[in-house]
C-alpha cells in the first residue's frame, strides 16, 4: 500500500472517529499567510497539535489570536496528507471563556430588555451645554487622558469632575456602581460619562454588570457610555441614554464644541446688532412723524380758527349756491308751462265754432232721418194686411191651430174658423164646403 493511500485512509478514519469539538489552549508559532491562511499550534502544559484556519474561516474572526493567548478552537482532526502530520482543520475560534460569558451576556441583556431598561422612550438626550461634565473611569486609564484632551480642547470653559473608580478586576463592577451613585448624591454635573478603553470580554466584564446597569437606568444625571472600541459592545450600553463607540466619541458627544460656539455666538451678536439698529431707525423714523405731529396749542388754536372760517364760507356759498340753483330751476319750469300753457279765449272761439258744426250736422241727419222714416213708412202701409182687407179680402184661420186656411182642401162640413175682416173678426162654423178650382179675380 503506497504511504499517500495509508495517510489518507488514516485522515478518513480520523475525520469519523472525532466530530466538531471545542478545544482550548495557548497560541504558539502563530503566523499568516500571504494566502490569508493562519498556521498556529495550541498546546497547554503536557502537549500541543497544530492547527490550520484557512482565509474563508479566518476572515470571519472576531480577533487576531497574539502569542500567548488563552483560546478555544472549534476544529475536526484530520491530517496533512503530504507530511503525516496529524492537525485541527479550524473553523470558529474564540478566546478562553468567551463563549460562557456571552451566553451570561445574552441571558443579562435578555432579561433587562424585558423589563423595559433599554426601551427608547426612557433615555433621555443629553444637555447641549452643560454646565459640568462627570467623568467615571479609572484614574491610569488611557481613556481618560483621551477624553479630557478631547473635553480641553472643545470645550475649555467646561469644568470636569473624574469620579475615579477601577475598570478591570475583581469588586470593580461595585465600585462602578457606587462611583456612579455618590455622582447622583452629589448632582454637581449635567451629564455624565463612563468609559474605558478596548478590551477582551473579560476586560469589559465589569460594564456587563446587572447593578450597574440598573444603577444607570435609574441615574437622574443622563448618562453616556464610551466602553470599548466601536465593535464593542457592553450591557452599560444598553442601559446608557446614549452609547458612543469610543472613550473619545462620548466625550464629543457631551461637549458643545467652542469655535462652533463662538461663531454662533458672533452670528447672534451680529444679527442683535442688525436687529437693534433696524429698531433705532423704526423708532426714529417714528420719533420724527409724532414731532411732525406735535404742534403748540396757540398754533393749533390758530389751524382751527383758519379750519373754521374756511367751513363758514363753504356754509355760505353752499346756501347761496342751494337758492340760485332753486331759482334757475324755477324759470326753466316757468318757461316750459308758457310754452305749454293753453289760450282760452281762441279755444273757446274754436268750441263756439265747433258746437255750430255739430248742430248743422245733427239738423242735417234729423231730416235725412226723417224721410226715410217717411219712406218705410209708405212702404210699410202698402204692404200692411190691414190694408189688404180694406181692398175687400179676409183672412180665414183655423180656430183651433190658428193656422192660416190657404186651401179649399183644409175645409170641411162642420170645421170652425175665424174670419179677419177690415172692420172686426167672427167665429164661423161651415155647413156646406164646395170646392172650386182655382180663378183669378
């Protein structure tokens, strides 16, 4: 059997035998690749294996492991087939412990969210110009010396109080808490700030404590947190008003910058200046138009004595002026009623003349009336029945119908008639009717 099929049945066995596993050690002979691979061996006090982390793993890392440190690779045992060398195939590193404190972390930060610490509505915006800033960090820590440089040259004019308290160790957490209430009791300070600078977890271990972070919930004094480096993060984050990502940052954050203030300050000063001096001149331009106004009452005697004799003579012109237009009015309304004004006496020459008129003109008509009244007249007595039966007719009538009798037919024996005479009527009843035929007279 060839070495290279030995080796690599040994790496298969090897690969089965031992699944993905968590192992804990020292770095030693660490070194990166130009490839981006990272080459280290982990050992502890009995025994060391090496180790590979190949670039597509390594640059998902949350740290660069340094000689010397304590770490936990999550790696599957195999071997380099080419030398026969037995090594871990590193997927996920992580330093020692690191992995127990956070999940103590997630569990901490879990249960104060839930408690509404971290909600939005309960943080408060820190004050644009305080009047003091407080500082809690260790009195050696760099962070200080970065945040008061920063505070120094911002803002000079804004006293600093440091409140020192321990970041790192055991008992700091308390210390922290207690730095952070005596601050409260004192209320010398707007605002306040605690920092420190990066670290491992275990470092800022301190700032993930549950009495401080309920110590910062229920601070009067807003509160800004500058733990750490911006890829940081702390419970005292959470439960800060405000985070900034770094020591420095949370100093910004607090401190109004002072150039930025003097140019707003000449800015305000200019405009009140150009405001001030618009005012003057209104008040001015006022002042001038109120004198203008302002006259001696023997001057405002005389303007009204003037103002006066003016209004008598608009009196007077107006009553002369109403009277001559009265009188204008007048002729013109005479002169329209002679012209229309009628003359009684031709008028009553003409009615005279009229009236003769009219009685030759009835007389005229009367007498054209009265012959042909005369006329029909004549005519009427010649057609007059009365004078038919003078000329010797008579007119028979039936006496029942009073029918005029026209025929012979219509008499018969024993029929009663009445007989219109010239000179009266009779009753006659026939005896005998003998009918002739028709003869003139």
């Amino acid at each position: 059997m060839p070495v290279s099929a030995l080796n690599r049945a040994i790496a298969s066995m090897l690969e089965r035998s031992f699944p993905l596993a968590w192992i804990s050690g020292e770095v030693s002979n660490f070194t990166r690749a130009a490839s981006g691979h990272w080459y280290f061996s982990i050992k502890d006090a009995q025994a060391q294996i090496r180790c590979v982390m190949f670039r597509g793993r390594a640059q998902y890392a949350e740290f660069t492991p340094r000689e010397g440190d304590r770490i936990e690779v999550r790696a599957l045992v195999t071997m380099y087939e080419p030398r026969g060398e037995l090594q871990l195939n590193v997927e996920a590193i992580r330093r020692t412990g690191q992995g127990r404190l956070y999940e103590a972390f997630l569990r901490l930060k879990a249960q104060l969210e839930a408690e509404g610490l971290f909600d939005a509505a309960r943080k408060r915006t820190p004050p644009t110009h305080p009047r003091a800033i407080g500082v809690i960090t260790s009195m050696q820590a760099a962070a200080l010396r970065d945040v008061l440089t920063t505070l120094c040259r911002r803002a000079p004019h804004v006293p600093v109080i440091v409140y020192p308290a321990p970041v790192q160790g055991a008992g700091s957490a308390g210390k922290l808490t207690a730095m952070l209430e005596i601050a409260n009791a004192r209320a010398e300070v707007d605002v306040l700030v605690l920092c420190r600078g990066g670290g491992s977890i275990e470092d800022l271990w301190s700032f993930n404590d549950e009495a401080l972070a309920r110590a910062i919930a229920a601070s009067a004094i807003p509160v800004v947190s500058g733990v750490g480096h911006e890829t940081d993060f702390t419970i005292a984050d959470f439960a800060a008003d405000m985070r900034a990502p770094t020591p420095t940052g949370a100093a910004e954050l607090v401190s109004p910058q002072r150039a930025l203030l003097l140019r707003e300050l000449d800015q305000r000063h200019a405009l009140l200046a150009r405001g001030f001096g618009r005012q003057m001149e209104r008040r001015a331009q006022q002042l001038d138009w109120l004198a203008r106004r302002l006259v001696s009452p023997a001057q405002r005697l005389e303007q009204q004595r003037a103002h006066l004799r003016q209004l008598a003579i608009r009196l007077a012109s107006a009553g002369s002026r109403a009277t001559a237009d009265a009188r204008a009015r007048f002729n013109v309304l005479q002169m329209r009623w002679q012209r229309v004004r009628p003359d009684a006496a031709s008028q009553a020459v003409h009615v005279e003349t009229l009236g003769r008129r009219l009685d030759a003109a009835f007389a005229r008509r009367r007498e054209r009336e009265a012959a042909r009244v005369s006329e029909l007249t004549a005519r009427l007595d010649v057609l007059s029945p009365q004078r038919t039966l003078e000329r010797g007719y008579a007119a028979l009538l039936d006496a029942q119908s009073g029918a005029a009798v026209r025929s012979p037919s219509a008499l018969k024996p024993g029929k009663r008639l009445t007989v219109h005479l010239a000179q009266g009527s009779a009753d006659v009843a026939l005896a005998d009717v003998q009918p002739r035929l028709a003869d003139s007279f």
